[in-house]
C-alpha cells in the first residue's frame, strides 16, 4: 500500500484520518491499523471502493494506492 498517496489524496480533499475512518465507519485505530498496515490489517474491497467513490479516483489511482509497491 502506498500511505503516502492515500494521505496525499486525503489532503487534497481536505480529509483527516478521522473524517475518512467515519465515513468508513470504522474505528480511528482500525484505520490507523490499516494504513499503517499493522499486523497485516488491510483495507477491504468495500472500503476501497467507498474511497474511491468519496475521491472519484481512477481504477489506475486505486491500483497505484491500494496495490502498488509497499512504499513506507
């Protein structure tokens, strides 16, 4: 996964990890687990694809975040 992306796009939308996790309706230290991948946490499809929808990102952005080398 590749935080720095994710955290950059949130930025851009003017989110924080807090506003993000609630709109996931996740916890703060669950999305904090999954962004930070901690314990091999990790996003789910739903989630992703609820991400993808608040950012209106790309099917190649969502790669580039989700899938793309591990970039610490």
């Amino acid at each position: 996964m590749n935080k720095r992306l994710l955290e950059a796009v949130m930025r851009e939308h003017g989110d924080t990890g807090t506003v993000l996790s609630e709109y996931l309706g996740i916890a703060r230290s669950t999305f904090s687990a999954k962004i930070n991948e901690t314990n091999g946490a990790e996003f789910t499809q739903s989630e992703i694809a609820k991400i993808k929808e608040r950012y209106t990102l790309t099917a190649e952005k969502v790669d580039n975040i989700f899938f793309g080398k591990k970039v610490s």
